[in-house]
C-alpha cells in the first residue's frame, strides 16, 4: 500500500513497483497489478491519494496495513510492505 499525493498512471515507476493494469478502485485509492524491480515477482499495489483522507482515516489505515501484515492464513492476502510518502 503506498499514499501519494496524486493519482499514478499506468507503466509509472512507484518506489521499485512497476504499476501496470488498473484492476480497481474506491472513494480514496487505486489498485494495480505491479512488477516488482528488484525480484520481478508480481503483486498488487494500493495507491491511496491522501488528498481524498479525511480525519483520522489515514492513521486507521497505516494500523489496518500493520494488523494485516501481521496475519498469515491461507484464505487472506498477504502484505508485504507499506510505504508512506
């Protein structure tokens, strides 16, 4: 999950992530397929636009990000990083 300040476009290099296709989309973030640069692994990548946060969501978010980090289950998506800018 990364928070920007604007919206990424598609094929833009996001701190060592590829952002390919866009597969969705809420209220306040966009979610790509990406290729990783250093391991080439694909994953999907949260864009949250910070400008779209209102209160004390970004804060509940980034404490959501290290609880799901956290998790290991086979019937829930892993995460493997977070990045605040």
């Amino acid at each position: 999950m990364f928070t920007v300040d604007e919206e990424n476009e598609k094929n833009d290099e996001l701190d060592g992530y590829i952002l390919k296709e866009r597969i969705g989309s809420g209220s306040f973030s966009i979610v790509y397929t990406s290729t990783n640069l250093h391991n080439q692994k694909n994953y999907a990548v949260k864009v949250i636009n910070k400008e779209r946060v209102f209160g004390d969501a970004l804060d509940r978010l980034l404490r959501e990000s290290k609880l799901l980090k956290s998790i290991s289950h086979p019937n829930i998506i892993s995460l493997f990083d977070v990045k605040c800018k």
